[in-house]
C-alpha cells in the first residue's frame, strides 16, 4: 500500500470516477436523484439500505466470475489433475510471477496486499475512495497468482473488490461523504460473504476488524449486502458449502483437555507465522526497486519446487482441506502439510505477490489441527471426537490466532458445521491460540503490516482492549530504583529486573529527569549478538561413540540393541542437563571466568582448527583461499558484499577453486566424489519410546556419559562468559535448559548424537555470523537430513572445505 503522503488527491464526488464506464446504466439514476425529478419517499438512509442489496449483487457477480476466474486458470495452466506434472509445477508459478510483478509495478501499484488493510485504508484515510482500476488489477492479477499455485486464497481479495465496487457505485450517486466513507466496508461484507459462503462470518469479521465497533446506522447495510452476495453466489455456484463438515459429537467432558492442547500447538504455529512475516517481509521491502520484478517469480519456483512432492501447499487447497476433515491424511502427512503450507504462504506474501491470507489460514489449521487429533488418538485411543472435528476445530484455532478475530473465529466454526455442541471446544481451544498469540506478539497482523507500510490505522485490538483512564488513575508513586549516568547497562538491566517498576528513572542536569524503560537496557545489551556455528556436541561424539556404542555392541553383538542403549543414554542426559540447569547460575558464580576461559579455548581451539589445518596443506590452492577469506574478515574486519559472513564465503570460494580445477582438467579428487553412490531419499524423524528397550541397560554406562555432560554444561556456562566479555549477558539457566531439551529431543526421536548452536562467541561476531545465519543453517541442516540432500552435499564436498577427516 503507498503511503498516504504520496497519493493522489480525492477527486471530488461531483466529477463521478473512475468507474463511469463499468456504471454506465447509473447515470440516469444518479442524474434523476440530484436532479430531483423523482420525488419518492426514501432519505439517504433508506437509499443506503437499498444500495446495500444492489451492492451485494455486483459483489456476489464479481467474486463468482473471480472464483471462476481462478479455476480457469489453474485448469489452463496446471492441468485439471490435483498432481500436475513436474515442469508446469515448477515454471507455471514463475512464468507468472513475472507477469503480476509486471502488472503490479506498473498498471495497478495498490492491488499489494491482502485487501483487508487497503479496505481499511479507504474508510479513515481516503474518505471511502477506492478507484476502480484497483477493482480491475485485484482481480486479474489475484487470479493469474492463485491459480498459478501461489499459496495465497480468495476471500480478502474479494473483499477489497466488493469495497471498490461499492466505492464506485457511492460515488457515483452522489452519496454524502460521511456515507461513501461507510460503504466500504458494506462491499467489504458482501464479497467476503460470496467468497467464503458465510454471511455471518463475513460480517462478524467486517466489523470486528475493518470498522472496529458496532454501528446501528451500518450494521443494516453490512448484513443486507452480505446475505445479498451469498444469495447471488449460491445461485449460480449451488447451495453447497466450501467443506463437508463430519459428524461431531462430545461423549465426555474429559475430551476437552485434547482440545485445550490443541489450542496451545495451534497458538504456537500461529505465533510462528506471523514472527515469520513479521521477519522477512520489511527485509524483502528494503531491497532494491528492481528486485520487485523477480521477488514473486522467485516465490513461485521455491513453491514450485515445494509442489513436486506437496502438491497439496499450492493454490488455495480448499481440496485437502475437505480430505483432511474426513481422514484421508496420516498425522505426519497433516503436519508436514501444515508446515510446509506456513513456508510456501510466508514466501508467496511477503514477495508482494497479490492474494489474501484466509484459505491459507483455514489449510494450516485444518491440518495442525488434524495432526494433534491424529497423535493423541495414538497414544489415547479413548478419544472419540473423530480427527476431522480437530481439524474442524484447527480451523477456528489458527484463525484466532493468526488472524485475531476471535469472535469471528468461533462463528466460522458455529456456521460451517452447523452443530450447536462444538462450540464448547472451539471456545476453549480459540481462547487459548488467541492468548498465546497476545501474550508472544504485541501488535496483531494487520496493525504490523500497516505500521510496516509506513501508516498508522485505527488498531481494532487496541480499541476492543482499551480503557478510560483519570489522571487519579494513572499517577502512581514511583518505586524503582534510582539510577545514575556512571552506572553499566548489563548492572542496570539486572536491578531493573529485580524491580516492579516498569518506568525507571534517572537525575540530568538542573533538576530535570529522564525516564526509560526495562526494554530499552535490553535492546542496548542485545545490540550486535552473534551466533557460534551450529557443531557437533563434543561430549556427545566421544562418550556415544568410544565409550556407549562401541562397547555395547561389542558386549552385545545386537546392534538394535547398542542403538536404544545409546538413545535411553541420550534421553538421561537431557533429564541430567535439564535438572542442573537450575543451579546453572550458582555454578557459574563458582567458576573463576579468565581460568575456564583460557583453558576451554585453547582445548578449542587445537580441536577445531589443527585437523582441518592438516587438510588444508593437501591442496594449497583450494585450502588457503578460505584462511585468507576468514582473517580479512575476522583480523582485518573488512565487510563482505552482501554481508556474506567469512566462514561462509570461505566455503563457498573453496567449492568453486575445488571444481574449477576439475573441470580445467587439473584435479582428480572431484572425479571420484562424482562417482560415489548418492539419492535423495525422504526420512522425517517423530518422537518415539524405543529407548525403553535399552533403559536398564543403559545404566551402567551413565558412569561414562555423566562426567562428559558435565564438560557440556560448563562449556553452555562458558558461553555465557564469553558473551558477557563482549557486553552480551545471557541467562546460564536458559543456555543449559536449552541444549539439556535438544539432547531429550534427540533421544525420543532416535538419534545418538546432536548439533548444538552456541551464542555470542565475539570471533565469530567479527567474521559477520549472526544468529540469522546460525539459524539458516539449522534449517538447511534438519530439511537436508530430512528430505536427503544434505548427504548428497556432504558426499560432494571437498575433505578441506567441509570435513577434517
């Protein structure tokens, strides 16, 4: 959306607008009425009500040809199957992502978005004003993206497109400027409602987030513009609802704590969905202009590539979302789903692309939702609420949760099923998702985005919580503690945290005082956190390997056997960590900082960097690039293009030297690397209790396993020391308890040996690493071993690049 300050003025309600043409046959209408030559009994308002119904028709018409739109091209495009092929999957998205940039960048810049903040904007900024080319951009370059395969829905384009039919038609019958302010949002219902099939929904959700607070004076309009647009839509679409809704029925009160843990599992997705956003849309925002053209096409061939074995994450998924509802998915199905569809609609939004967020929305919780029904009906098989009503229920969850509607949450639900009984569930379930998301993000969805498009909108949350307060009220004798200008920051931060204030103060000069708050020191104290690379728990290498493995095949000759000794091991040390994290803060006190410092980073350092020095003088050429790279970046803290950090491009330079050389004919050792047997293969690792069968067992060798924990948790405490060197303070406590549930989670889901990310180590800070990149390679790392390639990577490495053995 552009900023207000850019746009161009309103033009004046008497000159018409943009949609003469498209609103020919209102012409003599409007001449009549302002002529005065028809003389009927009907005030403005009464004009109002039955402009409501007119609206409702235009919108119901548009959204049907939009949806039918919409499927055309898919059809055309992707074939008719629910499986296209391999290359439409992969070029239709990006061959059409280069359209609609095109399209948006230079014919219709204000269709970018959802439609929901847009709508918004057209009521308190624009006086109702949306032009109608808007009206025309939505719709085409909404449906080429949709039924390309961008994972974005229907519904709040639709709602942008009956608020610009509406406009228009206000404009055009010279309504007075307070009334073409309100029928925005009257369009807004009604081609929600034809998109969603849902008129109570759609005007719940107009109200509750576009308008902000019930009105008698639009209320009328809203809910006859939207039952005007489902009437349409039904008939020329049919009667049918969107889902088959299955059967639900609440045998025994008990049932409700499953959906209570469906509620917290659903917050924290959601919470994850909008951190995401909230992350890397300003990023993308911030490149350059030209970017803007490839951005969506760039989106499409990640989904594309997505889409070859999820066909499911593209387009709007209205199709699985009904197979979910009636058990045609295993959980582990219904949760890579769920993820893989918040990655592929994160990607899809914030490249620009337009679309709107409520069928994605719906899909993830559908399918979260099933998952959770599908894991607790296996370890409780006493459920009787069928997995299609959690994934009806996963619905609501997440659109309260994402979406923070959570009125309109809880009646999407009531209207789709139509079975008074589940509204138990969903209350206690949406409750829960929508607390969680309060609780862990401040500012809803659509108050960020438009914060990030540089306006600031009427927050319909802000207004629902809000409270009137006195002056009596508000004042409130000061009890923090004082501070002075000599104090250090990580000092203050601790005795502010000690503190109920959430004001501190400090004297200035002549009298005056300053106050700031507790998230201002921690913003200071957070100021350029790094992150060490992601490394292979030490302890865990040598005393699972040497020490547990080993000798228990050895004693055993059952290499099943070793295995589970060797999980229950890992489940017992992540109980171990987890239990000691609590005197973490204790035992780092005790611990004298310079000696653990000194002594832990020589051992570190003879570790990490003589075997791979060994390697590098095996070919000098391909080794030493990266040496030079990463001391230009770490001794001469020269910075990188595009923030590249220096052990990566040390990397990156090597590989490229590495083949080069093959590929002039000067080095053999690729050739064999080529010829080594390499597939992709899929393995998505669950929790299981198999270290149950090597637990008494595994007992004895605890006596080898504890002392090398004991070498982890100091190492985790000397993490927090060598932070605190360079001003980064971090909780010992929180580090311990950290890496003690990445070792149980490990353990439960079969492995025997664990990666361990470690922070605010200040030589890797110089090189450029940050926790951003840290977490990229978590993420390549865990999709590698999840989806196969990371093997085929490592096979493919070169020894002095990657492996120092």
């Amino acid at each position: 959306m552009s900023n207000p300050a850019n746009s161009p003025p309103l033009p004046a309600p008497a000159e018409g607008g943009e949609g003469d043409k498209a609103l020919g046959p209102w012409r003599s209408v409007r001449s009549a009425w302002a002529s005065g030559r028809w003389h009927l009994p009907l005030s403005e308002d009464h004009l109002f009500l039955l402009l409501a119904v007119i609206i409702g028709v235009y919108s119901g018409l548009a959204v049907v040809l939009f949806r039918i739109a919409i499927e055309w091209t898919r059809v055309r495009f992707l074939g008719s199957t629910l499986a296209p092929s391999w290359p439409r999957v992969v070029l239709v998205p990006v061959v059409i992502g280069l359209v609609v940039a095109f399209l948006v960048m230079h014919f219709f810049p204000r269709v970018r978005g959802s439609g929901v903040n847009q709508t918004k904007a057209a009521m308190y900024i624009y006086a109702g004003f949306i032009p109608f080319n808007t009206v025309i951009g939505k719709f085409l370059t909404c449906a080429l993206a949709i039924g390309s395969g961008q994972s974005l829905g229907p519904e709040d384009p639709s709602l942008q497109i009956g608020a610009g039919i509406a406009s228009a038609l206000g404009r055009r019958l010279r309504l007075t400027r307070q009334k073409v302010r309100l029928i925005a949002p009257v369009g807004a219902a009604a081609g929600l409602a034809a998109a969603f099939n849902s008129p109570i929904s759609a005007v719940l959700f107009v109200i509750e987030e576009v308008i902000g607070k019930w009105s008698a004076g639009v209320l009328g309009a809203i809910v006859l513009a939207a039952v005007s647009g489902v009437v349409v839509e039904r008939s020329f679409l049919g009667e049918e609802p969107l889902f088959r809704i299955p059967a639900y029925h609440l045998v025994h009160p008990a049932e409700l704590l499953a959906y209570a843990a469906l509620g917290v599992v659903g917050g924290f997705a959601s919470l994850l969905f909008v951190k995401l956003i909230a992350w890397s849309r300003p990023h993308l925002k911030r490149l350059p202009r030209t970017t803007q053209y490839f951005q969506p096409a760039l989106a499409g061939l990640l989904i594309g590539l997505m889409g070859i074995w999820l066909p499911q994450v593209m387009g709007a998924g209205y199709v699985f979302i009904d197979q979910a509802m009636h058990d045609q998915f295993t959980w582990r199905v219904l949760a890579l789903l769920g993820a893989f569809k918040i990655l592929s609609t994160s990607l899809s939004f914030v490249s620009g692309t337009p679309g709107g967020m409520f069928a994605p929305t719906l899909f993830i919780g559908a399918m979260v939702g099933g998952a959770v029904g599908g894991v607790e009906h296996h370890f409780f098989p006493w459920l009787t609420g069928s997995v299609g009503a959690y994934a009806l229920v996963g619905m609501g969850v997440f659109f309260a949760g994402f979406l923070r509607a959570p009125f309109t949450s809880v009646f999407m639900i009531l209207e789709l099923s139509g079975n008074y009984s589940i509204i138990v569930p969903v209350m206690i379930s949406n409750t829960i998702a929508y607390l969680i998301s309060r609780r862990f993000q401040a500012v809803p969805l659509f108050d960020m985005l438009s914060r990030q498009d540089g306006m600031d909108l009427p927050s319909m949350e802000e207004q629902r919580e809000a409270t009137t307060l006195r002056v009596e009220d508000a004042m409130r004798p000061y009890a923090g503690p004082l501070f002075r200008d000599e104090d250090r920051v990580a000092e203050a931060l601790r005795r502010a945290e000690d503190s109920p204030a959430d004001v501190y103060l400090l004297p200035g000069a002549n009298g005056a005082w300053r106050g700031f708050r507790q998230q201002a020191l921690q913003k200071i104290v957070n100021e350029g956190n790094g992150a060490m690379p992601l490394g292979i728990d030490t302890a865990s290498l040598f005393a699972i390997t040497f020490g547990i493995l080993g000798p228990a095949y050895l004693a055993t000759h059952n290499a099943e056997l070793a295995w589970k000794i060797a999980m229950a091991v890992m489940v017992l040390a992540g109980l171990f960590k987890m239990a000691v994290s609590f005197i973490a803060p204790r035992i780092r006190d005790l611990l004298p900082r310079v000696g653990m410092l000194g002594s832990i980073a020589a051992i570190a350092i003879l570790l990490i960097a003589f075997f791979p020095t060994l390697k590098v003088f095996e070919s000098p050429l391909v080794g030493f690039d990266s040496l030079i790279i990463i001391l230009v970046a770490l001794v001469g803290k020269y910075k990188l293009p595009f923030k590249i950090p220096g052990a990566l491009a040390g990397v990156l330079a090597g590989m490229v030297i590495f083949y080069g050389l093959y590929f002039l004919g000067l080095s053999q050792e690729a050739a064999r690397l080529f010829t080594q047997p390499h597939s992709l293969q899929f393995a998505f690792p669950w929790p299981t209790l198999n270290f149950l069968g090597g637990l008494v067992d595994a007992l004895p060798y605890m006596a080898i396993a504890l002392p090398l924990v004991l070498t982890v948790i100091v190492g985790g405490i000397d993490v927090t020391e060598s932070a605190a060197a360079v001003g980064d303070e971090y909780s010992a406590r929180q580090i311990i308890m950290t890496d003690g549930l990445a070792t149980l989670v490990v353990g439960l889901c079969g492995g025997v040996l664990q990666t361990t990310p470690y922070i605010g180590h200040p030589a890797y800070k110089q090189m450029g690493g940050g926790a951003g990149y840290t977490l990229a390679v978590a993420l390549f790392i865990g999709l590698g071993a999840i989806l196969g390639y990371l093997s085929s990577s490592w096979i493919l490495s070169p020894r002095r690049r990657w492996r120092p053995s």
